[in-house]
C-alpha cells in the first residue's frame, strides 16, 4: 500500500469513528431515558391513616381513603394522622395473620416495595410517622393493620396503559369525607346494654364497611366516668366495641395487659370479678373483648370476654383507668360511700 493510499483510507476513518462515538452517546441517552422514563412517569399518592377528635375520645380505625387505584411503578405515602398507634402491612394472599409485634415476621421503616410475593409491614406507628410503599407490579392488594382487625383496605395497581378514575384531590376530599362521617356516627354511643344498676359501658364501636374493606369507630372511653355507689356494691363493665380492647385497671398496671391479675376470679356466666377492700388495692380485668368474627374454614372463636365485675367493701375513691388507652383520656373513678 502507497503512504497516499493508506493516508486516504484514514482520512476516511476519521468521519467514521466520529459517527460512531455520536451514535454511542446517543444510545446512552435513549437507554438511559428508557431507564429514567418510569420514574418520571410514576406518581406518587399520599393517604392516611386514622383520624381523631379533639379529645381524642373517638377514633377512626381506617385508612383514609382506604381504596386507591394507581399504576405499576407508582408509590402511595401513608401518614399516620392519630394518636392511637396503628401499622401499614400487605401481608400475601393465604397468610396467617401474624401479631402485630412479629410482623412479617420483621418489619420495614421509611418505605418497601410489594409485589404481592412477600409480605411488608411497618412497626407500631405512632402520630406523625410515614410510611411509602413502592407498587412495581399489577394487581389487586389487601391493606391491612396488624394492631386492628376491622382496618382494611385496598389498593388496585393497573398497567401503565390503563387509565385512572381519580386523581389526588378526589382522594384528599373522599379521605375528609369517610372520616368526618366516620368521627361524626353517633350509633357508637349506644343505650347501656347492663343488666346491672351499676353498669358502666367500657368504649362503643362501629364497623362500616366499603367497597374495600371495612373501617372501625371506637368510642375511647368510659360511659360513666364517675359512678357513685355503696360499700358493699358491685359495679359492673361492660366493653361495648365490637372490636377494640380494653381494660379496667385499678392500681399498679400490669406488664402484661392482657389476662387479668391473679386475684380475679371467674362469675359463672364468664364475667371476671374482683374485690377491693382499700384505695390502695391493685385488680386488673385483662383485655375485655368481643369475640373475632367467625369464618368459614376456621375454628369457632370462643366467647370473648367483654364484662369484669368489681366488688367495694369499704368507702373510698378509687380511679382507674384502660391500660390501653389511659394516653388518649380513658379514666374514671368510682366513688364508694359508706
Ligand atoms: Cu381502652
């Protein structure tokens, strides 16, 4: 080959290799793009979690809303807007529903993807806490909180195709609107259902359901939170919610609220029943609850109990409170002459 020639022929590469490095930067681009186009093409939702009154006596146990339709690749935003602690958890579908203090077991903070293969929740989360979960895959998925079992939702993830039938705002209003009719429903303060004079009604509630599950009213309080009776009387609670807990503590709190001191006894109709003979007396109820709802494929629950039975043999005032809820106002006090 003449030095002429092969001067020409990389005379004629030059252009070439130049071709090629902007066919290759232009590539990068496109497939970086490519990458970046569903990030930039994902929304993010916000929803929340609970509401309360200014008291914080009434509680919605709901995700608000709690259905939401959005694209594969888009995230929602939970905030927790309450002071009554609850979790966000897609558990998968057939799972046994774990406590709420093991999780998946396990637990994510700040935010975790679900595609409906392995379960995620948050710990308790307290008032002001997020929580964002990322939704790469289609499909229809069940919301749940682990602390309360009337809290449902759903969360409906369509291809990026498909279109959408609401947008933020509708969320934000429908969120206002379920739970002012929510906080507002007075059926939760129900007439006394005691068959005893002394009777006091430990909460209310009421389950409502939607198209998407089901959210909870409970009424955080006692009936009558002074009740004046005589030594030697009994006065009876009765928990009224449908599904919350609770209890009635006299004394020192137990570490375990949940089954009742060691000096309770059993009524024979299955009521607890206590005894204080000084102010100073500890006795605790234990959880007082509705028995769960029934289903099919599962054994029959037993009989929750939901009365405790309290016996004054000496005068005094002797306050008490729910161990659950004593932070959101549940106290009260029996007054006790002679
Ligand atoms: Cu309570």
């Amino acid at each position: 080959m003449s030095t002429n020639l092969a001067q020409q022929l990389s005379a004629r590469d030059i252009p070439t290799h130049r071709l090629f490095n902007i066919f290759s930067k232009l590539r990068l681009i496109l497939v970086a793009g490519l990458l970046l186009l569903p990030q930039v093409l994902a929304a993010q939702w916000n929803a929340t979690v609970g509401a309360e009154s200014n008291d914080l006596a009434r509680q919605d146990l709901a995700f608000l809303p709690n259905e939401i339709w959005i694209h594969a690749g888009d995230s929602i935003t939970w905030s927790v807007t309450a002071a009554e602690p609850h979790t966000v958890t897609f558990l998968t579908d057939g799972q046994i529903r774990p406590p709420f203090n093991v999780g998946c077991p396990g637990f994510s903070a700040g935010s975790a993807t679900f595609d409906g293969t392995s379960c995620i929740t948050t710990g308790i989360l307290s008032k002001g806490e997020k929580f964002t979960v990322v939704f790469p895959v289609t499909g229809n998925f069940k919301l749940v909180c682990l602390i309360h079992e009337d809290m449902t939702g759903i969360v409906h993830v369509l291809a990026p195709s498909q279109p959408l039938p609401h947008d933020q705002e509708f969320y934000d209003r429908l969120a206002k609107t379920e739970s002012s009719a929510l906080l507002a429903d007075r059926d939760a303060a129900k007439p006394k259902h005691q068959h005893s004079q002394n009777g006091v009604a430990v909460g209310g509630g009421e389950i409502v359901a939607t198209g998407a599950g089901s959210d909870t009213l409970s009424v955080m309080r006692f009936s009558d939170p002074v009740i004046t009776v005589r030594a030697g009387d009994t006065v009876e609670w009765t928990n009224e919610d449908s599904t919350t807990a609770h209890t009635v503590t006299f004394g020192t709190e137990p570490q375990d609220p949940v089954p009742p001191s060691s000096n309770v006894t059993l009524d024979p109709d299955g009521a607890r029943h206590g005894l204080l003979n000084s102010t100073s007396d500890s006795v605790h109820s234990g959880f007082l609850q509705a028995a769960p709802q029934d289903r099919v494929g599962l054994a029959q629950a037993s009989p929750g109990v939901t009365r405790f039975r309290v016996t004054f043999s000496k005068p005094g005032i002797y306050p008490y409170i729910c161990a659950l809820h004593d932070g959101l106002g549940m106290k009260g006090k029996v007054v006790v002459l002679p």
